[in-house]
C-alpha cells in the first residue's frame, strides 16, 4: 500500500510508525521496570513498617510491664487490696493511671472478679467481667481487649503479698492518635480490624469509607501496579487470632497510577508531537530524519536491556530528537540511582554501612580467588543486651557506628591491605575484620594493636564508655581457603574467646572438627530419643544400706551405644544433651523407661527405691511436674518408689523455682536427693532452707578414703552433718571393704560402687540381686 504513495509520504508515514513503534517500546519497557522496582520498594516499606510496629507494641509492652510493677509493687495497694479497701484501690488506679496516661486500670481478684476499675473512657462492669476470665486464663504477659469497638494493649501481672491475691490490669488504647504518630514514621497507614470490622483508622473516616472495597489483602504483581485501579496495596499483622484481631499495613498507589499516567501521558504527547512536525516537514526532512530515529531505537534497545547509563549525545539531532534523548537520560540516571539503592542495601548492614555476611563471604572468596593471604578478626562486644538496656538503643546504635568507624578507619591505615581490607557486621554485637597479611608472626601483634585501637573509650554525651572485646582470628594460611569455612572457625574462635574470658584468641586446629562431631552426635542422640527401637538403655546399680546389708535401693544410669557401635560416655553426651535443649527429651525417655521397668519389678515382688537424676533445665520446665506425675501413674509406680537426684550445681540455679517445685514433690512421696555433695556451690545456709532428703557424697572423697585421713575427715564431718539436718547419706564410689567399713563405722547410711556391683542391665540386676551375699 505505502509503494502507492510518494517517497516523501513514505517517509512521513515511516516516520510517525518508527516513533510509534519507539514511544510504545519505550513506555512498556519503562513502565515494567518501574513497577518492578515499585514492587520491591512497597515490599521493603511494608516491612519496614511491620518492624516499627512490631517496636512499637513492644515498648508500649515494657511502659506497661514498668508501671504494673510499681503499681503492684506499691505496699498501701497491696494492704488496701488485702483489706478490700474499695476506696483507696480505686483512688491508687486512679492516680496511678493519670501519672503514666493509662487508658484502662483494673483490679481483678484471683477468682477473676472486678474490684475496681478506672477508664478513661466509659467502661461498663458487665464489659469488663464477660472478659476478664479470658485475659487470666491467656498466659500471655501482653493481651489485646475490644471494649466498646476501641481496642487496648494490656499487661496482666499478679499482686503478691507475698501470696498472689489478685491481677492489676493496665493498658494503652490504639487509638487513632497512636496510628497516625506511627503513619508519620513509617509513610503507611494502619487500620485496626477486629472480626473483619474496621474499628481504628489512620486513614480518613470518609476515605476509608469510600475504598472499604480497596482494603482487602491480596497479593501484589507487576500487573497490578500497570492495570489495577486499586488505590490500596494492604498487608495484615495478626495481634490475637483467636479474637480476631489485626492490623492492616496500607500503601497508597494513588501515586503510582498518577505516574504510570504521567509517564504514558507524556511520552504519547512526545510522540504525537513528533509525528506531526515529521509529516509537516517531511519533504524537508527525508533525507535526515532517518538517522536520529535509528540512533533513538538503539538507545531504547539500550534501556531496554538494562544499559542504564546513557552518554552525553554528541551527535547533531532535531530539538525534538535531542529533548526526547535528555528524557531518556534523565530517566536512565533515575532508575540507575535507585538500582544503586537498592545493591546497596542488600550488600550493607543498615546501621553501620559495613557490609553483611553474604557480601563479606562474597569479597573473601573474590580475595583468595586472586591469590591474596588473608586474616579475619572476629570481634564481640560482650554485654551488649545489658549496655543497650543501661543506655537505650539509640546510644548503643550511636556506638555501634563509632566501632564501626574505627574499623574503616583501622583498615585505610593498614598498610598491606589497602585493597584487600573489609569490615562487615554478621550479627548484633559481632563483627568481622578481612586484613592482608604477609607474615604469620605479626598476627599477634595485629590483633593487639586491633584491641587497643577498638577499645578506646567511647563518649556517650559527655559520659566515657569502656567496651570489652573479645577477638578471635584465623589465617587462610593455616585454616582453610573457603569463605564459609574461614568465617565459620573465625566466629568459633571469638566465642571461644568469650568462653575463656581472653581478650584475643587464636583459631585452634581441631576446633571446627570437634565442633561438627558435637553437631552429629546431637543429631544422632535426637534420633535415639525419639526411635522406637533406641540405641539408648539404662543400667542400674544397686545401694547397699549397710544397717542390714540390704538392697534397698538402685541408682538408674542412661547408657548410649552409637551408630558406629562405640560406647559414648555418658558425662559428654548428657552435657551435649544440656546445652542443646535435649535433656528435657532424655530425662522424659529416662522417667518412662524406669517407669516401665519398676512396673515389671512390682509385678515380680522385687521393691526398690529408684534413683533418677535430673538437671536444673528438667526442673524449672513447665511440663516436667505433670509428666512425671502421669507417667508413673500410667505404669502403677508409687511416687515413694523413685529419688530425684540433683547436683548442687542444679539446685542453686533459679533457686527459688527449683526449691518451690522440689518442695511440692517431695509433699507427694518423692524423695530429693543432693548428688555430687561437697564439689558443687551450695553453702550451708541454703543446703538448711532445701527441700533435701539425702545427701550423696561425690566419689572423689571415698575412691581411697582408706588411705586419706583428710578424706576420712571430710567424709565423717559430712555424714555427721547431714544427720544433724535430718537427712540420709549415701556415699558413691566404693571400691574396697576397707571403705566400705569405715563408712559403716561413720553411720553412713547407703553406700554404692564398683565393690558392691557395677552398673548392670535390668535382667542381670534381678539376677544378681537373687544371689547378693554381704561380703563385709
């Protein structure tokens, strides 16, 4: 058709189709990678947001949790509560919640029932009482309440005199004054919805009314930044599911469509403009035109591909040709700009400027790639809750930048590493340090010219701060060549540090191998835990009561058969099992095994007293009490029947726990006993106040209490004193008759060891049991 008309209406035509074909190209491609980049940006402001909130019903959370204390705290209270002093509760709530700007105060007493109450706005009684028996039965320390379609953040805390006698209730309203100070810091609004219902809103009443239907929570796309005319992009936050409450994150793409239009807008009129001067001036132009219209398709194609960066045009073009091209700059500067933003804090931890850990792994690998021999310092500050807690966060932070500084500022000075150094934060209190060296015999020096350097002091308006540093190191040279490795050992050697209390610590050999066998056999030992057909047994070895040679009693010892056949002691991977959160599992398997065992026992006739022993994690656990008490009326045992055994060591950790729950067991018929008596911590001010039965002397004082009168001393002094404290006393590891006939002398009332029996399965423990004969 176009072969009809004259070259110069060719042109024309070609023209105004080429700068079609341009312009939607161009829009497309520019419309895609902004709502790409869009969605990202809501993505990270949605984010963002929920963490400020998130900051934000937390410290409302600690306000509540300070002031309930003082409230609870406050003897008169506690008198005039005692008393059911109406008045003076009511005027204490009263007063106590002008003073803090309580929204809702509330006495309860135990049975849930309202003593008072003061609100700043009007609450009914029958309000409060339909849901004050949810708020105590929730265990949680922070509750949501809807009273009246307004929400409210609570603290429940017990009132003790020393007993509790009642529950002091305190709580903030979210009201709308809270949503549009937390809009301020965040650029979102946030709407308060309790079963689907919009109680609170930062956004404006007829607004909100008018895009009810917008405020739906959906998933966002590319596509519905390009074609969706929804004004709102929506995330919910659940507070309490079982009451149905929530917040709703919204964003407005009001802007976003504005823009997508503007931009559409724009390069439409850019176009249409085009054509037309090219069809008026077509028969002038024909010749030219051709040429700036292949170099702005080029340049779209550049864009296109992601070619951000567009040079200064030095080529002669039409006005039009050359404004159109500085759009195209202009446009690719500010996508480059945001591209820049966007690496930059993917690779960069946001308060520091120091790189992450990925990136910190990213630029080691890129150093021994090239040959370099590096060394990473590892460095903690240690007590850095408790600092942020004494100072507050903001000073922390301010902190935290100046270290981070000193690091920068450690590496521009350091001499071999100017292109090699990096610094990186892999966590709160922990960074790393990435130096060249050329000689293992300055690495010492290094690091304590590091230490020296990061431990000046740091001034905290006007005061001087003192941090204490714990650095670990490792060399490529000598520990490994791969980032993950190097960072892992750097990292262990750190925390190894801390552990030893040493200011610097060196990678050792051996480490990170020990380390990922310990990693192994706690994996191991879990499966063992939970096998039905477990590599885990238990021996038991028997306790003689030497006042009439007699078996009484029996000491129950978990035993642990590897999968590579290997005996593993029992000291490691009971310590193993303690600090990796296992040793609730194992002494539940214990206390079910023993169970079952003592039920088959009973059946035959065969009564003896079981010892179990416990850790202080086994005690202070919720559910340990509960367990124990319907496991061993599951298998028909008595609770008179087993001993709890607990080291020192055990029972002065969260003591006042620990004795309230020994003290309820041993009321029930559980005997308590004190293991490993005379090497752990307990002084005797608080061996009088615990709930101990029987003491068990450790085995270091008997294994050659024959031939050490210090021994023979110390153990007769202990027996005397236990029976002084009303208790039994058991003394362990006998090994000879000579001891064993002292401990008789002494008035020792059990003894047990290798001269009595060794640990033996439940099979040859009858057995040996049916054929014991005294031999002293």
């Amino acid at each position: 058709m176009l072969t009809r008309l004259s070259i110069r209406s060719q042109v024309a035509w070609l023209s105004a189709l080429l700068i079609i074909i341009t312009a939607i190209t161009l829009t497309t491609s520019y419309a895609f990678r902004t709502a790409q980049l869009t969605e990202k940006q809501i993505e990270r402001q949605m984010r963002y947001a929920q963490n400020v909130l998130t900051q934000y019903l937390s410290s409302q959370e600690q306000l509540l949790v300070t002031a309930t204390r003082v409230l609870t705290a406050d003897f008169g209270f506690k008198q005039a509560i005692a008393t059911r002093d109406n008045n003076t509760i009511e005027s204490v709530l009263l007063n106590h919640g002008e003073r803090i700007n309580a929204d809702l105060m509330m006495m309860v007493d135990l049975q849930g029932e309202l003593i008072s109450i003061s609100a700043k706005e009007k609450v009914t009684n029958k309000q409060v009482t339909e849901k004050i028996s949810k708020l105590l039965e929730n265990a949680n320390l922070s509750q949501f309440l809807v009273i009246n379609k307004r929400i409210y953040q609570l603290i429940v805390l017990p009132v003790k005199a020393p007993r509790e006698i009642g529950y002091a209730i305190v709580g903030f309203q979210l009201s709308k004054a809270s949503l549009l100070n937390l809009k301020n810091l965040t650029s979102l609004d946030i709407t308060l919805v309790v079963n689907e219902q919009n109680i609170v809103s930062s956004i404006d009443e007829l607004e909100l009314e008018n895009e009810r239907n917008d405020l739906s929570v959906a998933p966002i796309t590319t596509l519905d930044l390009l074609i969706s005319k929804t004004n709102y992009f929506n995330k919910k936050i659940s507070f309490d599911e079982n009451a149905g409450i929530y917040a709703l994150l919204s964003t407005s793409l009001k802007e976003v469509h504005e823009e997508f239009n503007q931009l559409i807008s724009s390069i439409l009129f850019i176009a249409l403009l085009i054509i037309l001067i090219s069809m008026f001036l077509s028969r002038l132009l024909s010749k030219g035109i051709s040429t700036p219209l292949n170099y702005l398709m080029k340049l779209t194609a550049r864009i296109s591909r992601g070619e951000l960066k567009i040079a200064k045009n030095e080529q002669q073009l039409p006005r039009e040709f050359n404004e159109l091209y500085y759009a195209f700059s202009t446009m690719g500067e500010a996508i480059s700009h945001r591209e820049k933003e966007i690496k930059f804090q993917a690779e960069h931890d946001h308060l520091t400027g120091l790189y992450n850990r990925q990136m910190l792994l990213n630029i080691i690998g890129e150093r021994i790639s090239a040959k370099a021999d590096l060394l990473l310092a590892s460095i903690n500050i240690k007590s850095l809750n408790q600092l942020n807690d004494t100072l507050g966060p903001e000073n922390v932070d301010a902190i935290l930048r100046t270290l981070a500084e000193r690091l920068q500022t450690y590496i521009a000075g350091h001499h071999e590493s100017i292109n090699i150094g990096a610094a990186g934060r892999v966590d709160s209190d922990e960074f790393v340090l990435v130096l060249s060296i050329s000689d293992l015999h300055k690495i010492e020096p290094e690091l304590i010219n590091l230490h020296d350097r990061l431990t000046q002091p740091y001034w905290v308006d006007d005061i001087k701060m003192n941090l204490e540093l714990n650095i670990g190191s490792v060399n490529s040279i000598m520990h490994g060549k791969t980032p993950e490795l190097l960072l892992r050992r750097v990292i262990m050697a750190m925390r190894a540090a801390a552990k030893e209390k040493k200011a610097i610590r060196q990678y050792v050999d051996g480490e990170d191998e020990a380390y990922l066998q310990k990693i192994q056999m706690i994996e191991e030992l879990r499966v063992a835990i939970h096998s039905e057909d477990s590599p885990l047994f238990l021996n038991y070895q028997p306790k003689l009561n030497l006042s009439n040679n007699k078996i009484e009693k029996a000491e129950a010892l978990i035993r642990w058969i590897n999968k590579a056949g290997n005996f593993v002691n029992p000291e490691h991977f009971v310590g193993l099992a303690e600090k990796s959160g296992l040793i609730v599992s194992l002494t539940h398997w214990v206390i079910k095994n023993v169970a079952i065992q003592m039920e088959k026992w009973n059946e035959i006739g065969l009564n003896i007293r079981v010892s179990v022993n416990l850790s202080a994690q086994d005690i202070q656990h919720p559910e340990f009490v509960d367990y124990l008490l319907s496991t061993i009326e599951k298998y028909n045992v008595s609770p008179n029947q087993l001993t709890l055994e607990l080291t020192e060591r055990d029972l002065a950790e969260n003591e006042e726990i620990v004795v309230q729950r020994l003290s309820h067991l041993q009321t029930l018929g559980f005997q308590i006993s004190v293991d490993d008596y005379g090497i752990g911590q307990s002084s005797l001010s608080k061996l009088k106040s615990l709930p101990v039965d029987e003491l068990k002397i450790d085995k270091c004082f008997i294994l050659s209490l024959e031939a050490c009168p210090k021994d023979q001393d110390i153990v007769s002094s202990t027996i005397s004193l236990g029976h002084k404290l009303n208790m039994q006393v058991v003394a362990e590891g006998v090994e000879n008759k000579e001891s064993l006939a002292l401990l008789a002398s002494y008035g020792c009332e059990y003894a047990q060891g290798y001269y009595i029996s060794r640990p033996v399965d439940a099979d040859a423990f009858v057995e040996w049991y049916n054929n014991y004969e005294p031999n002293y």
